[in-house]
C-alpha cells in the first residue's frame, strides 16, 4: 500500500514539474502566439465582410501579447502570452467557426432526412424540416455575406445565425432518431404473406395425402397402393 502511494505520489509530482516547465517558457508560448496569428489572419482573408471586427480583436491580441512580454516573472509571462493567443481563437473567430460548421451539420443531417422519408407522411415531414433548415442555413450565409463593422453586431447576428441552426439541427437529430427506432419495429414484427400480382393473398395448400397399402377384402393380403388386383388372390381392389 504505501509502496503504491509513493508511485501514485512520484507521478503526479513529476506530471507537475513537467507542466511546470512547459508553463514557464515564455519563448514557446510566442511561438503558439505567432502561429495562432497566422490562423486568425488567414481566417480574416475569408471573411472580409467581418475583416474591421476580426483586424480589432487581432489588435488586441497583440496588444495583450506585447503586455505579457514585459513581464518580469517568466510563469506569468507565459500564462499571459497563452491568453493573448486565446483572443485569437475566440470571440468573433469562434462565432465564425461555429456558424460555419454548423451549416455543414444542418445540410448534412437535412439531406439525410429527406433521402430517407419513405411513407407520404414521412416525407411531407421530411420536407417541412428540409425547408426550415434551408431558411436557417440561408440566413446564416447572408450573416456570413453581408458582415458586420462593429464587434457588437457582429456577435448579436452571428448568434442568432448560431440559435437558428442549433435549433434545426436539433429537430432534425430528433426526428432521425424516431425514423430509426420506427424502422427497427417494423424490422421486428412478423411479416403478413405475400401478395401475388392478381392483388389476392397466396394461400399454401396443405400438403397432398399419402397413399396407403390397401388390404384385400378376400384374402387378406397386402397391396401397393397404385395396384387395382389382390396379388395373391386376384381378386379386384374394393
């Protein structure tokens, strides 16, 4: 027992030391600062309708970084140039992000839907659900479009973007989960007989009787069932 309590206890002390170190490296932390500027810059490049909001927040962020390298202690130093790169990945950055992959699931899960609708209901539902996904991805790609020059109106209507989605795709995950349970009870329940091309039930007959050994009425002997004459006797099969 003690013997496992010191293991337990060596590893978390080195697990410790080693995030210790890697917290107290200031130059690694630029490094992962610079390449998450490059992102964020590269991501600017594809959205010029929001390049003024993301140009600001990646402003800031340098800003926060250059902030972080003054600092004397080289743990704090680090941990400040962390937050300054995580200014790079959230905010509009991550609103960006979330709408986008969010159009992707929506698409995705509405082409699912419909391709598997296959009663008239289903596939009155289906479309119903695939019309008000195409609202919500259609709204979100003019957010998308048509941007926005402020950080506050960039997050008022990238989050409604985000709400519309979230709720559609929601629907649509629910009503996935109805087809497939519905598909599995009918996989389950016992097939009726099948029809045949006139619209009338085939009905197996009942299997033909089986010829049995006739005995004479005379002699008593035994006759194969396809003989008409006694064949001992010759009399005729009564």
């Amino acid at each position: 027992m003690k013997s496992r309590f010191f293991t337990v206890f060596s590893v978390g002390v080195l697990a410790a030391c080693l995030a210790g170190c890697g917290a107290k490296d200031p130059d690694k932390e630029i490094k992962k600062f610079d390449e998450a500027k490059s992102r964020a810059e590269q991501t600017v490049a594809v959205n010029q309708a929001f390049a003024r909001v993301l140009d600001a927040e990646i402003g800031a962020a340098d800003a926060a970084c250059e902030r972080a390298k003054s600092i004397a202690d080289s743990k704090a130093k680090a941990k400040a140039i962390r937050q300054a790169a995580g200014m790079l990945r959230g905010g509009t950055f991550q609103l960006l992000d979330d709408v986008k992959r969010k159009i992707q699931r929506a698409g995705d899960l509405s082409l699912r839907y419909t391709s598997k609708g296959a009663t008239l209901t289903e596939l009155a539902t289906a479309n119903q659900a695939a019309e008000l996904a195409r609202q919500a991805i259609s709204h979100a790609e003019m957010v998308l479009r048509d941007g926005a020059t402020d950080a506050a109106a960039a997050k008022a209507k990238l989050n409604e973007a985000d709400a519309k989605l979230s709720a559609v795709i929601q629907s649509l995950e629910k009503l996935l989960r109805q087809m497939a349970r519905t598909e599995k009870n009918v996989s389950a329940t016992p097939r009726p007989p099948e029809s045949s091309s006139t619209g009338k039930t085939t009905v197996t007959p009942p299997p033909a009787p089986v010829a049995q050994e006739w005995t004479c009425a005379y002699c008593g002997g035994k006759n194969k069932p396809a003989t008409v004459k006694c064949v001992n006797c010759g009399a005729a099969k009564k």
